[in-house]
C-alpha cells in the first residue's frame, strides 16, 4: 500500500522523487517512512533517536544510505529497515542538520 498524500512531503535525490512521512510515536525512536513518489515499490524505513530534527538533509542521508545497503525503491518487495546512529551531535550543537548545511540568514 502506497503512503498516503496527504501529509507526506517529497524530496529528489539523484533526479528521483521520492515521498516521505516521519512516525514519531514508536518506542525505538522516530521512523523515517520513505517510497518511490511515482510507481512506488518497495517501502524503506529508518530509525533514528529521538531529539533528531527530520530536515531533508536528514530524509536525504537516509535514502542514500538505504540505496547504498541495496534498497531498491522501484521494485516490489517486503519493506526495508535501518537504523541511523550518532545523527545528534550536542558537542558540535547541531541536532539533525550540521553547521554547514544551515542556511544563512
């Protein structure tokens, strides 16, 4: 079953679209739902720790760690599952987004 629309956002990653939803209220943290956007196949999730900020760069680190463990998002097939450690970095202070890719204001 495809992720719903409503509520979900889209990101491109390497000229692909891909929609994504964040499932904050399992107990092993926050589940990252990602699928194809268009002829979705096979569902990936990732798990990181609570206290993660889910920004695109983050939704953007899971996809391509996904693809590079063999998730094939355009095949069918039982959905995937990672886990993302060490993300939160409070010595450097950032959560979810380092320095460098924080927009200037």
């Amino acid at each position: 079953m495809a992720l719903a629309k409503k509520g979900t956002r889209l990101i491109k990653v390497n000229n692909v679209n891909y929609r994504w939803v964040v499932q904050p209220d399992d107990e092993p943290g926050m589940a990252i739902v990602v699928e194809c956007a268009e002829n979705p196949g096979q569902r990936m999730i990732t798990w990181v720790e609570h206290g993660n900020i889910i920004s695109p760069w983050l939704v953007r680190k899971a996809i391509l760690h996904a693809l590079d463990q063999g998730w094939h998002p355009q095949r069918k097939g039982q959905q995937i599952v990672f886990r993302l450690e060490g993300i939160i970095s409070r010595e450097n202070n950032w959560t979810g987004v380092p320095s460098e890719y924080e927009a200037n204001v």
